[in-house]
C-alpha cells in the first residue's frame, strides 16, 4: 500500500467463475450493439424526412410575425428530433455500461452498490427529451393549419405521419424501461447458481449508497494524487469501502453534535471504519455488519440528506473534472490503478470510446444539417450561401429552387401562349376582313353584269 492512504487489509478479488460475470469485450460489445439497435428504432423518423422534405415541412412563411418564429422553432426541432434520440441513447447506454462495470467490480470484493430507486419521469433529463418530442410534434399541427392543407382531415395527416410518430414512441419505449441499471444486473437465482458459495460471499458483503461511494471515490482520488505508487483493484474497492465508512461515521458524530443521533451508535451499527487495523483482517467486520444489516440500512436512510450535501459539495471542488466527468469512468480509467484487471479493461474501453466519439461527432454533423434543412425549407438562409451548400442532406435541398424555377418557367410559359394566341386572332380577324372585302367585290362585278338580277 501506498504511503499516505489507509493500512487495510484488500479483500481478494472472487472466482468470476462462479457466476455470470460479464467479461470487458462482452460488456462494452454488448453495450456497442444494444446502442445501434436501440437507434435503429428512431432512424426510420429520420428516413421519412428525407424522404420528401417539402411535403411533411410546414410553410412557416405563411403566418404572421410571432408565429413564423414559433411554427420556425418547431419545425427545427421536427427535423432535429431524431438525432437527438440517436445521441442521447449513446449516452444512456455508455452510463449504464459503466454503472455495470462499478457494481461487478465491487460485487466481486464483497461491496454492493445500492442505486437510486427512481422512476424515469424524476429525472430532468427525461422531462427535457419529452418536452422536446411535444414540441417536435406541434410542428404536425401547425403543418396541418397551413393554407395548402386547410379542409383535409385530420386523419389523413395521422396516417400520413406515422412513419414518424410510431419510430419515436417505440425508442421513448425502449429507453425508458431500460433507464435503470438495477432490472439489466444479476439477479439472486443466477447469483446462487453454486449456492454455498453465493451464500458465504453475499454474508461478507456490504452494502454501500451510490452517492455514498461517489464522496468516498472523491477522497480516495485526493489521497492517489498525493502519493507516487499505484494500487490494485482490490484495494481500490477495499478503500473505497474504507472511505465511505469514515464518511458515514463522521456523518453522524456531526449529526450528534448537532443534537442528533450519538457517536456510540455509530460503533454499534459496525459503520465506523469497517475495517479493524488491529485484527487480522476485515471478515470479522463484514460478519458483523451482515448481522446488523437492517441497523445498516436505517442509517444509511437517516444520512441519505447528509450523503447527498457531500456529493454536491464536491461538485464545487476546484478541480472541475470531477464536475463534468462521470466518477465511475474516472475511476475505471485512473493511472494510479494498475493490474491486469484494470489494464484489460482500460484497453477495451478505449476501443469503445472512439466509437462513442464516432457517433458523436456524426450525430453533430447530421444534426447541423438537419437544423440547416429546416431552416432553408422556412427560408430563414438563403439557398445560395455557403452554409446551406454544405449542409446539405440531399439532392432535395435545393428543391424549392428548382420550384421557384419551375414558377418563373411556367409564367414565361403563359406569356408566350398568350402572345401567340393573341397573333393568331389577329392574323384571323384580318383574314376575316379580306374574306368580306372579296365577297364584296365579287358582288359589285356580278351587279354590273346583270343589271336586272341586282338584289333589292
């Protein structure tokens, strides 16, 4: 152990294969492939705008000052939607790849990870992705009110527009039953496949907050970069359960001070450091915190307010990496932990990095170009500037001009007619005069021959 972080006895890392304990390129090549599938779902919403642009797009430029912004905004956010939701399940899915990865890791030296129970529609992430498909769908509405639409029923657009609404309600489907991490780890019958051994590894665990492992990760991360050696993965979780049980203590001995719960409670409950430097080790302490696993949970219940105010305060630590960088991926990818467990991993997480890049930076792409698309059917930028030549998702980009052109050519079209219509009723009627005129003639002649047959 290094100089500077705790003396504790690492409790060894358990028989994977005792168990269904996911390998790293199962892991990260089955998150690679739940993230296409999932998209998949929401790609044929995307196919359908290519599809014919200028049909489903409403014309914006029809209403008046204030609603052309507002029918403008969603149409981009029509147009944008299902970028979004490809984007935002890479995210969703590289979250839960590493929460699985945290919870084996720890599971595997007797340190379970209890996550939030909460349901989707409690995250503010999921109330904005909803908000966004509600505004990408009034886009339909204001389509369906524009002057070329007025009198068609409304469930003709329906129909018409299923090939967008189905795609988008079955990935919100898909995401949202799959938002949790608890329903997608092993369950207890998979668990106790060998039931001797599941049994006598699940009474040496623990059972650690989330948010609490999250403080402790951010005190072991200080104590690494003040000291030069390295550590195990072993001792990563053993410290990290050392930590959140010094967190817990601390907690509530404040707690006490401020007229709370007392310090010797804490002791009673095996909370205060779950690791004895004396004994032989910490499996006497994991006994006994089994014992008092119901006692556990209360306290953890009674911190749980305490627990969250220290993880936001370490949101307002001066280094901001810890602010923008999810802990577990911190503590996956840290230098200072160096075995074949954590380089294997490491390896095949960087493969899979590239590939979230990869989607990232095309989803941008896309995502610009579909704002462009949008933006250039409401004719906000003109067809002819560099930014709506490059952003261009196809040849139907450049339809309206081809539309205006067709306009221009069919009103030049109807002059012309209308010119030579009216030559040949002019050539007609000057034919006509001479057609009278030699009628007239001819009847002047057959007046003087014949006198007497002159008509009256």
């Amino acid at each position: 152990m290094p100089v500077g972080l705790p003396k504790i006895v690492a409790v060894e890392t358990a028989d994977e294969l005792q168990f269904d304990c996911p390998q790293p390129w199962y892991l990260l090549l089955f998150t690679a492939g739940m993230t296409v599938v999932s998209s998949s779902a929401v790609v044929g919403a995307f196919f359908f705008l290519l599809a014919d642009p200028e049909q489903v797009t409403p014309k914006c430029w029809q209403w008046g000052p204030g609603f052309y912004q507002t029918c403008t905004f969603s149409a981009v956010c029509f147009w944008t939607y299902p970028v979004v939701c490809c984007m935002f399940v890479v995210v969703v899915y590289c979250k839960n790849m590493l929460d699985t990865r945290l919870y084996y890791e720890c599971l595997l030296h007797k340190v379970i990870v209890r996550f939030e129970k909460k349901l989707p529609f409690e995250y503010p992430t999921v109330i904005v992705l909803l908000a966004y498909a509600a505004l990408a769908m009034s886009s339909i509405l204001w389509h369906s009110r524009s002057e070329e639409h007025k009198g068609k029923q409304y469930v003709n657009f329906a129909y018409v527009y299923m090939a967008y609404i189905m795609p988008v309600f079955s990935f919100l489907a898909v995401v949202l039953t799959r938002w949790s991490i608890t329903s997608q780890l092993i369950t207890v019958p998979d668990f106790l496949m060998n039931f001797k051994w599941g049994l006598s590894h699940l009474q040496g665990c623990r059972a650690w907050n989330f948010w609490t492992l999250r403080s402790a990760y951010n005190d072991l991360e200080d104590a690494l970069n003040s000291t030069e050696g390295t550590i195990t993965t072993p001792q990563m979780v053993s410290l990290i359960a050392h930590y959140a049980g010094k967190d817990i203590a601390e907690g509530l001995e404040n707690e006490d001070e401020n007229g709370g719960s007392a310090v010797g409670e804490v002791k009673s409950r095996g909370l205060e450091d779950g690791v004895s430097e004396e004994e032989s080790g910490m499996r006497a302490a994991y006994l006994n915190a089994m014992k008092a696993q119901k006692s556990i949970h209360d306290g953890l219940r009674m911190t749980a307010q305490l627990t969250q105010h220290e993880a936001e305060r370490s949101l307002l630590n001066p280094n901001l990496y810890r602010k923008y960088i999810y802990w577990p991926l911190r503590m996956l990818f840290n230098t200072k932990i160096q075995d074949s467990r954590s380089r294997s991993f490491r390896r095949w997480l960087v493969g899979y990095i590239c590939f979230v890049l990869f989607i990232v930076i095309l989803g941008t792409w896309i995502f610009t170009c579909c704002v462009v698309s949008a933006l250039k059917l409401e004719q906000v930028i003109d067809y002819n500037s560099w930014v709506a030549k490059f952003f261009s998702l196809s040849e139907s980009a450049s339809a309206e001009h081809a539309i205006e052109d067709t306009v221009q050519g069919a009103e030049h079209g109807a002059h012309m007619a209308a010119a030579m219509s009216n030559q040949a009723l002019q050539a007609t009627a000057m034919a006509g005069r001479a057609a009278i005129s030699g009628l007239r003639a001819t009847a002047s002649s057959f007046a003087m021959l014949h006198p007497g047959m002159a008509p009256h």
